[in-house]
C-alpha cells in the first residue's frame, strides 16, 4: 500500500494503474468504510481511499476540533483490507493560500441536512469534486447513511460531467439497527443503548408503508413517535421526501426517502430507509 500526501504524488501515482476505485473518508474508520473498500476492490483494478477531515464542512459551532482522528489506526484496517494507495493531505494541500472557489448545487442542498448546517454541501460538493479531479477514479463509492450527500454528489458530477461513476452502497448497521458512524464513538454507553430508536422509528413507517400506509405525515408520526419515547433524544427534523428532489411529500405515489436527525447528549445521529 503508497500513502501519498500531495497532488503531485496522487496524481502520479493513478497514472499507473488502470481502472480505480476511490472511497472518500474522513479517516476513523468503521466496517463501513470497510465495505466500501470491498466493493471497490470487487469492481476494480486498483483501489484507492482518501482520508481527510475537511474543514470547510463544518460550522463554526461544530465538531471539527474533536472529531475522531487516529490515523496509524486507520492506514492498517485499509493496508489489511487491500487498499493500493491512500491519500492522505494536509488541509493546507487541498485549500492553499488563496484558494476562492466553491461548488455550490442548488435545489437539493436547502433542505434536511442543507438547513440545518448551512455552507456545510457547498464543502463537502467542493473537496469531492477536488478528488475527483486529483484522484481521477474511474467509480467512486459512498455510503447509502449519507443520503442526501449522495444526491448532491451525484448531481454534482452529472452536471459538472465529471467521468465518475458514483457508486450508492447500502448502510451499514450494528445488531441491534444503529447506522455505523464514527460520531458513534461520542455516545456514552447510555446514550449507546437508546441511539437505534431513530432506527425504530425508520422500521416503523416502512412496517406501515408495506402495509399499504401512502400519508406521508403519518409515516412521519411513526418515527416522531419512536423517537420521542426516548426523552434523551431531541429531534432535529424527520422526513418523508421524494428520493431524487428532497422535497416533502404529502402522498407517497411511488417512493419515498424517510429520514431523521437527531440530537443525544452532544452527538448528533442521521438515518434513513428508502421506502419503494
């Protein structure tokens, strides 16, 4: 496994491989991450990841500081699962001096997770078309958890024609239904054991929704009611929206994407279901 730190680097180092798969991350790595990475390698010549906590995603009253970082940590889980080359930048590498440019994807990025952190799509549209065009990979894999992130990329590189194929996998979850997350490791053992309620809640309006339930605001209600059982939680927005727009639904006709945000403690947990 090459471990990069430069533009120059990476670049040189994809010219030598033929078809490759990237799995973007911001390091602390979970067995999701870890399934992407399978994927990638299933679907690939060679296999790259990126690890990088991108500042300019974060609000001013967020978890940069202390979001979980262990580097050595993570270059052995993707040295043992078959990673060819990481990148790993410095943020001054990604943001040099003067750096003034943004991506911003309207129409998706107002809602949900837009919302409630405002500016934080426009860094995430920015550093991913960045590695994109630093890594150059052929498909490029991201996980379901993230789903509105997924939208954004996606239409990202649609309309900007970037030549990557971004790659949806499924969420990866605990036994007991809690979504991976390296926020996770915030929680307390307390907090641990009533997180999945918004899980609960997520299973609840697919349970009513299989049934044959097509009101949107009563899928709602499902997972309001199953999260609100636990006064620890706080809900920051629950949603029944279309998959590809976002925009609430007040009838599903076909499908539908249900999620939540929630607050425990100082963590703050997202989840989804696709409902079809």
């Amino acid at each position: 496994m090459k471990v990069v730190r430069t533009v120059a680097e990476m670049r040189a180092a994809r010219h030598a491989v033929g078809d490759l798969g990237l799995v973007p991350t911001m390091g602390y790595l979970h067995e999701g991450h870890l399934s992407l990475v399978a994927r990638a390698r299933a679907e690939n010549a060679a296999t790259a990841a990126s690890i990088f906590v991108n500042p300019t995603q974060f609000g001013p009253n967020e978890d940069l500081a202390r979001y979980p970082r262990d580097l050595p940590r993570d270059l052995a889980l993707l040295e043992a699962a078959g990673v060819d080359l990481v990148f790993v930048p410095e943020a001054a590498e990604i943001y040099p001096p003067g750096f003034a440019t943004a991506v911003e994807v309207r129409g998706v990025t107002d809602v949900l997770e837009g919302a409630v952190r405002p500016g934080h799509f426009a860094g995430v549209a920015t550093v991913v078309a960045k590695l994109f065009n630093i890594v150059q990979p052929t498909r490029a894999y991201f996980g379901q958890k993230d789903a509105q992130q997924c939208v954004v990329i996606r239409a990202m590189a649609r309309d900007l024609d970037l030549p990557v194929e971004v790659v949806v996998a499924p969420t990866v979850r605990e036994a007991d239904g809690l979504a991976l997350s390296s926020r996770n490791s915030y929680l307390t053992p307390e907090q641990r054991a009533v997180a999945p309620a918004i899980y609960r809640g997520l299973q609840a309006a697919k349970a009513l929704f299989d049934g044959g339930e097509r009101d949107a605001e009563a899928l709602r209600r499902a997972i309001r009611a199953a999260v609100e059982a636990e006064p620890q939680m706080s809900i920051d927005y629950v949603s029944v929206a279309d998959p590809e727009t976002l925009r609430e639904l007040t009838r599903v006709t076909s499908q539908a994407l249900a999620s939540a945000a929630v607050r425990l403690g100082t963590t703050r947990l997202i989840d989804n279901l696709l409902l079809a």
